[in-house]
C-alpha cells in the first residue's frame, strides 16, 4: 500500500514537473503584465497617482467605446450563431456523404492558410470603389458605391470571418460526429426513424460536449477579427465596422494608457462571464439528459 501511494505521488509531482516551464512562461509573459494592467487601470496615465474608479467612468462615457462596444457585441451575436449552424450542416453533408474517410474536409482549412494580405488585396480588388464587384453591376446598369465605406462593410467583415474560420470549426464538428457509435442510427432505422428524429435524438444529444467546446473557441475567435478591417479600412473605418480592436489600437497609438487599461480590464470581464456563462448554460444542458 506505501508503495502504490509513493507511486501515486511521484506521478503527482512528475506532472507538475511537466507543466512548470509552461506555468512560469504564462505568468511572466502573461499573468504579471495583466496584473500591472489592472494596476495601471486605477491610476492616471503616468501610473503613479491613484484615480480610483475615474478611469472606468471615463471609459463608459466614451461614445467611440460605446459605438466599438455596441458593434462587437452585434458582430458576436451574428457570427458565432452562423458559424456554428454553417460549419455543423457542412460537416453532417460531408460526413453522410463520405464518411471518416473524405478528405474534402481538409480542403476547408485552406483559408486559415492564406496570408492575410492576400486577404486584403482580395478585398480591395473586389470592394472598392473601382473594384471587380462595381464593374460586374456596372455591366447590368447598377450604380455601385463604395462598399468598404457604407454599412455593407460590416456584412463584408462577418462574411470575411465565417469564410476563414469554417473549415477549423467543420473539422471539430466531423471529429464529434465520427465519434458518435454507427450502431445508434442502425437500430433507430430499424425501428423506422427519420432522418429529422435521428438528427434529434441522436446526433445533437451526442454533440453537447462538442457544441460546448466549439461555442467556446468562436465565441473567443470573434473577439479577434481586426487584422483584415485594420489592413483594409485603417483606424477609423465605417463605423458600422469600428470595433473594439481599432479602439485599443487607436488608445494605444495615442498613449492613453489609463483608458486603455480600464477598457481592457472591462473586455476580460465580459469575456470571462461569457465563458463562465456557455458553460454553466451547456452543464444545466448535460444535468438535464
């Protein structure tokens, strides 16, 4: 018996062994300057004097954060409901169709792959003013406009995201799908169930863990689309497309470091309540089977 809990115990320490250098690498590149930011939030722009709270009602007071506040939020609610229902269809057809062994799956991960200012070349051969899509309308009598400047492009940005992230999402979904035993939808034909109760009863019941995971990983992807409106558009794009990002980007560029500090501790709040809020909601999920 010693010698089992001496074995358990060398097992314990050899796994904290393992993650030492990752743990010290999150906490000197990434816990400490987090923690010197929640510092910074409560002081002024040098970091030495002590504003309590002011920071913080600066920052809600701000109409550009309010505007980037109100247009992240629209941009999170619009993509991560289109990406998931897009991506699971897209995996059930490939996945019915061809089973484990279809490698056209593979294919969907091709946009992660592209560089992103091949991204946005793209974007303005295509959008511009004088670009490819004007020209196409221009030939049936439609007066273009410039699409990268009007509210379309916040419909250009949602397009632009589930278009790259697709093909990661479909392979997630096909992994749970594969995982899912063939023998439940043989007995459900046998007894005469349709696709829809198969669907239903079977694979969404099975996909609850994966579900939460793939809700989780987009729901933190949309807070990351800035590269390609920043490329394309600058610091201040149309406002229909003016997100959070360009606002850190322009505080930082200003050196408003108290308001960005402020904002940044907001943005970490939010995005940890949602967290926390996706997996409580799929746990009740899962209790309630």
């Amino acid at each position: 018996m010693n010698k089992k809990m001496r074995h358990i115990k060398r097992k314990r320490y050899d796994g904290v062994l393992f993650i030492l250098p990752s743990l010290v690498g999150v906490s000197i590149f990434l816990t400490v300057p987090f923690l010197d930011v929640i510092r910074r939030s409560f002081t002024d722009v040098i970091g030495e004097n002590f504003v309590g709270l002011q920071n913080y009602r600066t920052v809600f007071q701000t109409s550009a954060f309010q505007l980037a506040s109100s247009n992240t939020l629209k941009f999170v609610l619009v993509c991560i409901p289109l990406l998931l229902v897009l991506s699971l269809m897209i995996a059930l057809i490939l996945t019915e169709s061809f089973g484990n062994k279809s490698r056209l799956k593979h294919a969907y991960l091709i946009p992660m792959a592209i560089p992103v200012a091949s991204i946005v070349l793209f974007w303005r051969v295509m959008f511009a003013k004088q670009g490819l899509l004007n020209g196409i309308l221009a030939q049936f009598g439609v007066p273009g406009k410039d699409w990268m400047n009007d509210s379309t492009a916040f419909v250009i940005l949602v397009g632009s995201y589930i278009w790259k992230n697709l093909g990661y999402h479909i392979v997630l979904w096909t992994a749970g799908l594969t995982a899912i035993p063939k023998s439940l939808y043989e007995a459900a034909a046998v007894d005469g169930a349709s696709w829809w109760k198969k669907f239903r009863y079977i694979t969404l019941p099975n996909l609850r863990t994966v579900l939460c995971t793939i809700s989780v990983l987009a729901f933190l992807n949309s807070f990351k689309v800035f590269r390609e409106a920043y490329l394309v558009a600058g610091d201040y794009p149309d406002e229909s497309m003016y997100l959070l990002q360009h606002l850190f980007n322009n505080w930082f560029r200003e050196l408003s470091l108290d308001k960005l500090s402020a904002a940044a501790v907001v943005v970490s709040v939010i995005i940890f309540l949602g967290i926390q809020l996706l997996e409580k909601f799929w746990d009740q999920e899962e209790k309630s089977r």
